[in-house]
C-alpha cells in the first residue's frame, strides 16, 4: 500500500502539475458545453428534436472516423503540441458556436461545421492524452498518475453537469458556450506550458505512410489478447449500456420512479462512485490488473437488474454507485497497464483502436432501445441489458491473456503474487 503522501506528492511535479490542472479545466468545459449546446439549439427559432440530432451526429460521425488518424499523429507528433492543437480546436469551435447563438445567425450549415470541427478535435486530442502520461510521469508513478487525472477530471465533470444547468438559466446557452471555449482554450495554454522534449520520445528510424502507421497500430494491439479481448468485451456492453443509460433507465424513472428527479439522483450516485473508486486506486495495486479490472465490469449490471426487477430507488441508486466504483477503477487500471505494456511509440495508436473498438457500436443501442422498449417492455429490455453485460463480462475472463497477465514484480501490489484471483482483487 502506498502512502497518501507519497501519491501526492506527485503533485509537486511542475509537468504533471500542469497536465492535471489543463485536463481538470477541460473536462469542466467538455460539462458545460453538451447542456448548452442541447439547449441553444434547441432555443432556435424553428428548431426541432430533429434538428438537434442533426447537429450532435456532425460532431460524433468525425470523431469516430478521425480517431485511428488522431492515434497515428499522436504518436508521430510531440503529444503535447497534439492536445494544444485539440484543445485549440474545440475552444474556436465553441467560441464560434457561442458567436452565432448571441448574434442570432444560427444556419444549420454554421452549426453543423462547428459540431464536426469539435468532433475532430476530441478525435485528435483523446489518443494523445492517453500517450502523454508515460512522456511526464516515471514508470512507477503510472497508476498514481492515472488515478489523480481521474479525480480531477471525475469532480470537474460533476461541477460541470451542475453549473451548466444553473449557467443556461442564468446567462443563457450562448454565454455558456463563450465559457466552454474560454476553458478549452485555458486548457491549450497549459498544455502548451508543459514543453517535452523530443528526446523522451522514442523515434522511428523512417516515416511511414498513414497506412502503414495503421497496420503496424493494428499489429500492436491484435498482439495482445487481453487487450482486444477486453475492447471486444466493451463494444458488446457499451450497446446495452447505451439503450439503458440513454432510453430505458429514463423511461422507468418517468414511469414509475418519481420522473427526473429519480433519474438525476442515480447519475448522482454514479457520480459519486467515480470519484470514491478514483480514491481507491490511489491505494489497489493488484498482481493481476486487467483480471480485477475485468471482475469489477460484473458489478456493472446491477442498475439494470435492479432496474428491470422495479426494485426501490434506493437501491438503484446504490447500485449506480457501486457502477461508478468498479468503472473508473477499471479505467485507471486499464489505462496504466496499456501504458506499461505498450511500446511508447505506438501507444496513441492502440489506444485509438481501443476508443474507436469500444465505443462505435454504441448507436446501435440508442437505436434499438425505442423499438425493444415498445415490443417487450422497458423493464424486461433492461433485464436483458443486465444480461448482456454480465454474459460478455464472463465471456472475456474465459482469456488466458486476462487471467494471466501480470504486473511487473518491482510494483508494489495488495496480494502476493500467487495469491488467488479473488483475493487479488480483494
């Protein structure tokens, strides 16, 4: 166990310092700006659900197709020259969006652009972010680092669901824009500041062509089992967690819980166990971190068990907070192990087949949620989603790779090392 002085006093570390305090900032305007952008758009005259939707899928569409090309330029490019671009580009993107709300020219071509410049911008930065930690913190500091990001980042997006709300209602959906791209670009200038050295990078010997760079990414992560296993893993969850999170678990709470008060208290719930499992990291150092990692994922379905059995909302509610648990443990886990088993080189790479692997099928479930919803009943659609996590959660511990990928034996860690799996992730 590793002492809390110990892991705070990587805050004293100007690089991480500043890699802390430019992610915080950003994911406190990545939380205000979905709120004000929903509400703006939707505040224009004429404006429709439709219309929305339109706007949201031109910033999801590039983000999904930009993002293998967003690993290759991270690992070709200084990664902090990469988030600045990234940052950058969002802040312009939100600040022209907030011109055109205050202004009242709002053409559909306008906010479409700025929707799609954002999303290449996330598409660009995400893969970078991934690949910097190993370029600002020594190999033995992975995880604190991970861990500390978490936080910073788990209690921004919390203030920032919060304050948005209360900041579109008090200054408007325009203004609250102004904001975000005032904080992506406070971000860009931290980022800036960190100023790596090119030699804590290593280099290819010759430049390749996109492709290639894709090939050899690709080669990377399909190495390694527990790895594409485990992103396998996360795209068939990620369907049932989209439909539950985004049609099915709101429509019980409008139905029988109370309404929006009831839905907001389990993202609230969810919300808290993301920092409490951010804490715990601070202190878990597991011999075998992808098996606990992948353990924790079967927790994650009690929200749609409990959901789906219309038990009280308390225990919803409790439930949500376990999920929040498991979930960014998981993260900070998967996150150091990536870093720690990836050549440098290719780390922004993988980590793009990671995101793109995990998160393209979501969709799907947002798709299908309606119809399931309608033809067998919410709650019984929501016991299926329960399902579908537990069973791909179970399917992915049947790897070898998961099971017997180990930390490296100069990690301190919370059982010896031919301790059991279950009391390893004790």
């Amino acid at each position: 166990m590793h002492s809390v002085r110990r892991d705070l006093g990587l805050l004293r570390d100007r690089r991480f310092a500043l890699l802390l305090a430019a992610r915080t900032i950003s994911v406190l305007g990545s939380g205000f700006a979905p709120v004000a952008l929903a509400f703006g758009v939707l505040g224009l005259p004429g404006a429709t659900p439709t219309t929305l939707s339109v706007v949201l899928t031109a910033e999801a569409l590039p983000m999904i197709a930009f993002m293998l090309v967003g690993g290759v330029i991270a690992d070709r490019l200084p990664r902090n020259r990469v988030m600045m671009a990234g940052e950058g580009l969002n802040a312009a993107a939100y600040s022209c969006l907030a011109v055109m709300m205050l202004t009242g020219w709002t053409p559909i071509p306008g906010l479409v652009t700025a929707a799609a410049v954002s999303g290449i911008a996330t598409a660009i930065f995400f893969p970078a972010l991934t690949g910097i930690v190993p370029d600002v913190v020594p190999a033995e500091r992975l995880q604190t680092a991970n861990a500390l990001l978490g936080l910073g980042s788990n209690i921004s997006r919390v203030a920032g669901l919060v304050l948005s709300g209360a900041a579109v209602v008090l200054i408007g959906a325009g203004w609250s824009l102004a904001i975000s791209g005032a904080m992506f670009a406070v971000a860009a200038v931290l980022v800036a500041a960190l100023r790596l050295a090119s030699t804590e990078r290593a280099a290819t010997a010759e430049r390749h062509s996109v492709l290639a760079d894709l090939r050899d990414g690709w080669r990377e992560f399909s190495s390694r089992q527990w790895l594409w296993v485990v992103v396998a893993q996360f795209s068939i969850m990620v369907i049932a967690m989209q439909a539950a999170h985004g049609v099915l678990g709101p429509l019980i709470a409008k139905e029988s819980l109370g309404g929006a008060p009831a839905w907001s208290a389990v993202l609230a719930g969810e919300a808290v166990g993301m920092i409490a499992g951010i804490l715990v990291t601070l202190r878990l150092r597991p011999r075998r971190p992808i098996l606990v990692a992948t353990l924790l994922t079967l927790p994650t379905a009690l929200p749609y068990l409990l959901l789906g059995a219309a038990a009280p909302l308390w225990t919803v509610v409790a439930s949500a907070v376990v999920m929040g648990i498991c979930f960014d443990i998981f993260g900070v886990l998967w996150n150091t192990t990536m870093q720690r088993e990836v050549p440098p080189e290719a780390l922004s790479r993988v980590s793009s087949y990671d995101a793109l692997g995990s998160l393209m099928f979501g969709p799907i479930g947002l798709m299908l949620a309606g119809p399931v919803a309608i033809s067998v009943g919410p709650r019984p659609a929501l016991l299926g989603c329960a399902a579908i996590v537990a069973v791909a959660s179970l399917l992915a511990l049947l790897s070898p790779g998961i099971r017997n990928l180990r930390a490296p034996r100069d990690e301190p860690v919370t059982a010896a090392p031919d301790a059991a799996p279950a009391e390893a992730g004790a």
